[in-house]
C-alpha cells in the first residue's frame, strides 16, 4: 500500500512539475471532501466533454472556406476559460497563442495551434485518467484519497 | 418559459424552507455561460456555506430574480427570492454580466441593493473601470478561488449582521416571513470615491493584480 501510495504522490507530483496542472487543480482537490469525494473527476469530466466539443468546433470552423476568425477565436476565448479554471496549465498557454493567430487572421498559424491543442489535451487527459485509477485503486485499498503534499 | 416555472417552482420549495431556518445563509446567485465554471463556483459557494443558485445566462438571472418584465412577481405567488449577492461572468453570449449588472443597478427596488460581482479571465483595465463604476461591488479574476470567495463572504456577512439587527425586529412583528431584507448599510460603503477593491484584504492577489493595472 505504501508503494501505491508513493507512486500516486509522485505521479501527480510528475504532472505539476511538467507544467500540465498548475495551482488550480490544486484548489479543486481542495474543494472534494465526503459530501463531494468525487469532485474532480467530475469537473474533469465535464472539461473533457467540453474541449472535445471546442476542438471539434475549432477544427470544423477551420475548413470554413472564408475563414472566419472571430468564431474560432470565441472557442478558443471558452477553451482557454475552461483550461484555467481546471487549472490545465500547459493546454492553457497554447490558447494565449492560437488567440493572437486568430487576432492575426492567420490560418497556418491556427491550424498548427489546433493541432498543439489536439496532442496537448490528448496527453493531459491520458495523464488524468491514469492518475484518477491510481487513486481509485488507493481508495479501494485504504478507503479515501491522500491529499498529500 | 417550462424552464423558467421550472426554476421557480423548485426555487419556491428552497424558499418556503429557508424562511424557517438559514437566516445566517448566504444566498448568492451565480451567472455563467461555462458548464465548467458553472460547476466550480457552486462548489466554491457550497464549501463556504452558502446557498447557491447558478444560472447559464443573464436572462435566467433576471428571470429568477423576477426581473425580466414577463410579468409581475405577484402573480407567481411570492415576494422575489432573498438575494444576498450575485456572481456573475463577464463575457457571455447575448446579455453580457455588465449589461445585467447595469440592468439591477438600474432597478428602483430592493434589488438594486444587492451587491454583484463580476468575474472576468481578462485583466482589461477598461473593462474593470466601467463595472465599477457602474456599480460592481468587486471585480474578481478568473479562475476564482476559495480564498475570493471567503474574503467575499466576510464583506457580505458584516453588511448583513448589521441589517439582521435591524430586521430582526422587524420580522417578528411582521407576518410575512418572506420579505427580503437585503442590506442597505451598504449604500455609506458605496459612496465612497475609492474603488471598492480598498475595502477588501489589499493583499487578494485579484484585488493587487486589478490595482497594478491601474497604475
């Protein structure tokens, strides 16, 4: 159990230090407890479905033949919105860019963003996954979640 | 219009049990169009004790406040739901929340006391200037954190001790339980020519950051 233990610590301490959480992830662990234990996964799951749904937006907008930059620049306005309240850190930065591309009206510029975005939430969501059964499987053996710092 | 008797026929359920207990609760009404800002702030608000309310848009707000001119609140049968304080995002399709801000300032009534909050992920002086101005109690960057909300509460929570001890009197003699004694001590704070940001703890990083771009 130790070693369960010390590897969900060092897993999502890896996922801070590599820049895909940042502080506000933290404040959502912050705000699960028992009457919400499972809060995170929640919230995640709903940022999952929602950049699913933008990056598909984003992408479709970008076969628009004209472009239109403005519609493209408000979903990646609500992606990077919804990135930092989850505290996505690295999926967040990306949007700061494609946002200037977009100001731009620079369709390489954004197609290459969107497809920075695509692999860097792929990623973070494979990470999450992983790290969310490292902690089920904790839960399963202790009965709740190390909050460890 | 089912989705707004929706909201106000379970609202009327919270209220009925309100006005029995809870006195001390905080009711805010939080505004975004983001389902995952949405989710946050009402376990932000819940995790501070408050009672919460959150809505997608603007005119859900309105409507749940009684405001959006569709038709008296007397005809639904109740005296408006008691507000303690409204959260709401900035940018949002159709009204935005400075154009609700500015529409319940606007109101000649008990709602134009209660305090709102605006959220924003952009620092844009401009933008922080014209909701103050138009009478934001606070401007708060996203994302908001348990600390903002905290400090919030505390503003709020003195204005009320001071208007529950003047109410309090007021409702025992008075037989109707569900009239809304928002605060009006917070009309002296109001007037002040400093921003509200210097009432708060000067150390909130949304306050400083908010501060900085004004210098």
């Amino acid at each position: 159990m130790d070693q369960l233990q010390r590897k969900l610590r060092d897993y999502e301490a890896a996922m801070f230090q590599q820049g895909f959480l940042d502080d506000q992830f933290s404040q959502l662990q912050k705000l699960q407890d028992d009457s919400s234990p499972d809060f995170v996964i929640e919230v995640m799951t709903m940022f999952f479905d929602d950049s699913e749904k933008l990056l598909n937006n984003i992408s479709r907008a970008l076969e628009q033949i004209p472009v239109n930059f403005k519609q493209i620049d408000a979903y990646v306005h609500q992606q990077k919105g919804s990135s930092a309240s989850v505290g996505a850190a690295r999926v967040k930065n990306i949007c700061a860019t494609f946002r200037s591309f977009c100001e731009a009206q620079n369709r390489d510029g954004c197609v290459s963003c969107l497809q920075q975005l695509q692999k860097e939430y792929s990623q973070l969501k494979k990470n999450l996954q992983y790290l969310f059964r490292l902690q089920q499987e904790f839960k399963a053996a202790a009965g709740s979640i190390p909050t460890g710092e | 219009m089912a989705a707004a008797g929706e909201i106000f026929r379970s609202n009327l359920t919270e209220l009925l049990e309100e006005s029995h207990s809870g006195d001390n609760e905080l009711h805010v009404l939080a505004v975004d169009d983001s389902l995952v800002d949405r989710k946050v702030i009402e376990r932000l608000l819940k995790i501070s004790s408050c009672k919460v309310t959150v809505v997608e848009s603007a005119r859900r707000a309105l409507q749940f406040l009684g405001l959006d001119g569709d038709g008296e609140n007397s005809d639904i049968g109740f005296d408006g739901v008691k507000v303690n304080l409204i959260m709401t995002d900035y940018s949002m399709p159709g009204m935005t929340g400075y154009e609700l801000l500015k529409k319940i300032k606007q109101e000649s009534s008990v709602f134009r006391e209660i305090p709102v909050v605006i959220m924003s992920s952009e620092n844009v002086l401009t933008r922080i200037d014209r909701c103050l101005e138009e009478g934001a109690e606070d401007f708060l960057l996203k994302p908001v954190k348990l600390s903002d909300v905290r400090r919030l509460k505390e503003f709020i929570m003195r204005g009320e001790v001071k208007d529950g001890e003047k109410n309090s009197l007021k409702r025992r003699r008075s037989s109707d339980d569900c009239s809304p004694s928002l605060s009006t001590t917070f009309s002296p704070m109001r007037h002040l020519c400093d921003p509200p940001s210097s009432l708060f703890s000067p150390l909130s990083p949304s306050t400083l950051s908010s501060k900085k771009s004004r210098l």
